[in-house]
C-alpha cells in the first residue's frame, strides 16, 4: 500500500470495513451469485437447517422458531452479498440476540450456525459451478471473504447484546442486594449484606441519596451486621455517604458494627467524629424513633405517636 492509499478498515471507529464483494467481482457475476442463492433458498435452508439440527445448536428453540429465524438470517445473508452493506444484517443480529440470550443461547451456538450456513452456500457454489473451475475460482474469491466478514458481524452483534444483558443483571443484582427500605415517615432503613466494595459503596451512596430526596427522610439507618469487612476506602465513603445524606436533610445511623469492623476502622484512622453509631439495629431504629419524636403511649397495644 502507497503512502496515497487508504486502507478501508482503519476507521477509528471500525464501523465501516471493506465492501462485502471482492473489488474485481463484476456485476453479472455477482447478480448471478445471489440469482443462485436465491432460487435454491427452499433446498438450501433446509439443508442448513438440517447441519443445525444434526450439531444439537438452538436447543432451547422449537422447530418452527428455527425456521423462522433462519429464514430471516438466510434472506438478510443474501441481501448483505447483493448490496455490500451490512446494517440490516447487523440490526436483524442484535433483535434476533435480544429474543434467544434470555432462553439460555450461547455464544458458540449463534457463530456456529453462521458458520455453517457460510459452508452449506459454499458448498453448493462448488457443486453448481465444478464444470467451469475458473469461474468457480473467481465466484468463490468473491464469497468467501464476504461470508468471514458477514459471520463476523452477526457474532460481534451478538456479543454487545449480551455483554449489555450482562450489565442489566448486574445492576439488577447490587439494587437489590442494598435495599433502601421505608420504615414509616421520614425513616428509612439501608441493610446491607454481603461484601462492600469501592463500586458498590458508591452505588448505595447513590439510591440512598435518591431515596432521602424521593421520601423527604429525616432519618437514615445504615446497618451493616451483615458485612464481613471494610477496607479504608470503603469506610471513608461510608463516612463520605453520612455526610451527603446530612447535606440532603438527614441524619444518618451506622449500626451493626462488628468487634472486627470497629477496629480496623480505629486501625486505620478513620475520622469518625461526625457518625451516630448504635450498637444493633433494634437500638438504631429507637435512636431513630428518638430523633423523629416518637414515643410508646402505654395504654391499649403500644402504639407510636409523636411527641409534643
């Protein structure tokens, strides 16, 4: 390559490659080829269909949900080599990712059936133009690389759709593993269990902030008898997220500290002068109760009521 050519595929942002049709492919060889591909779609779905079924892939899919899809991707595979443009493909990929990832599809099975329908095709060009090896020749230079770049695609599309799932569930999973939980009037409760790290600790900072102001707290419980351990950064955003929750209106309880925790805390110097600790969280929702003005009338079930 000079120094005056371009080369197709250093797009920054590689969204735009090389034309599906080799360059020397001329256009009756090419109306020819997709001519082919389309009066043999019947026999030449049904053998794709067949190596699909006979290598176990889509599984969880009915017979009758194959086929449709398939035929979908057959007529979008042709399109693509007819026009060189795989947009349409590609958003036929993503749609087709979003209904088969939540059944359990992997990623293997969706490359695998590309693949095969690029061998089934190929195979058929083969016996179709075996009299005319030349011909053969130039059909195949030009499918070839197209139906790479097309398997590619449908692979790549595939593999954002569920990477994009991936972080749906994940963040699904952290809003509910840190519940903000409404207790009554101006009182929320944030338990949290498992291990806390930096990310998470911002998250909960995150929807406790969003509750305070969604509620109009004047109280927050942040108990954490279920966390193992806390690094210092972890504790100086727990720190950080009483102070937020205070700038928003609220007055924020830690309770639930463990002998470990309270140590490591000391050990690491954490300033905790502007936290209000309680030792369990039965004695934080009365420290709560406390701040809010509640007390216990004593006559009949006991009853919580604000103080005058």
């Amino acid at each position: 390559m000079n120094d005056h050519e371009e080369d197709p595929m250093s797009e920054e942002d590689g969204s735009v490659g090389p034309p599906l049709q080799a360059p020397e492919i001329d256009a009756a060889l090419l109306a020819e080829l997709v001519a082919y591909l389309r009066e043999h779609r019947p026999e030449l779905r049904e053998a794709w269909v067949e190596r699909i079924n006979e290598a176990q892939l889509l599984r969880v899919m009915s017979s009758e949900e194959v086929f449709t899809e398939m035929t979908a991707v057959y007529d979008n595979y042709v399109d693509a080599l007819e026009t060189g443009s795989i947009e349409t493909l590609r958003a036929y990929a993503r749609s087709l990712s979003e209904r088969i990832i939540h059944r359990g599809v992997e990623t293997h099975e969706v490359l695998g059936i590309v693949l095969l329908l690029r061998d089934v095709l190929a195979r058929a060009l083969f016996i179709h133009h075996q009299g005319d090896p030349d011909l053969l020749y130039r059909v195949l230079d030009a499918y070839e690389p197209a139906a790479n770049r097309i398997a590619v695609t449908v692979g790549v599309s595939f593999v954002d759709e569920r990477e994009r799932v991936i972080r749906e569930q994940q963040a699904a999973i952290r809003e509910l593993s840190t519940p903000v939980l409404q207790v009554r009037g101006r009182l929320l409760i944030l338990p949290i269990i498992g291990v806390l790290d930096s990310q998470r600790a911002r998250q909960l900072t995150e929807q406790l902030l969003g509750a305070i102001q969604a509620n109009r707290a004047k109280v927050v419980v942040i108990d954490i008898t279920g966390v193992a351990s806390v690094d210092v950064t972890v504790a100086n955003h727990l720190v950080q997220t009483v102070e937020a929750s205070r700038l928003m209106g609220a007055s924020a309880i830690l309770t639930g500290l463990s002998s470990g925790i309270a140590q490591t805390l000391v050990d690491l110097g954490v300033d905790l002068g502007s936290m209000r600790t309680v030792g369990d969280l039965q004695g934080g929702l009365e420290e709560a109760e406390r701040l809010l003005g509640y007390r216990v009338i004593q006559e009949g079930d006991p009853v919580l009521a604000p103080q005058d």
